[in-house]
C-alpha cells in the first residue's frame, strides 16, 4: 500500500512583531506533518 502525502501552505503575521504600522507576513509550510516557517519580506 502507498502511504498518502499531504502538503498545505498557510499564511499569517507575527503581530508580537509589529513596528509601528508594520508586521513581517510569514508563510508556513506543511509537508506531512512536518511544518517550516518562512518570512515574506
């Protein structure tokens, strides 16, 4: 039997982050069930 991948990208901010009016916008990456963040800039 094949074992099923899943894969999912989400997108967020760090509002704990915020500089004035600004915020970093981060992708997280969800390869089965292992994630990684990744910053927008």
């Amino acid at each position: 039997m094949k074992a099923k991948n899943t894969f999912g990208i989400s997108f967020f901010i760090k509002k704990y982050k915020l500089k004035g009016d600004l915020a970093p916008v981060y992708a997280r990456i969800t390869v089965d069930g292992k994630s990684l963040d990744l910053s927008l800039k």
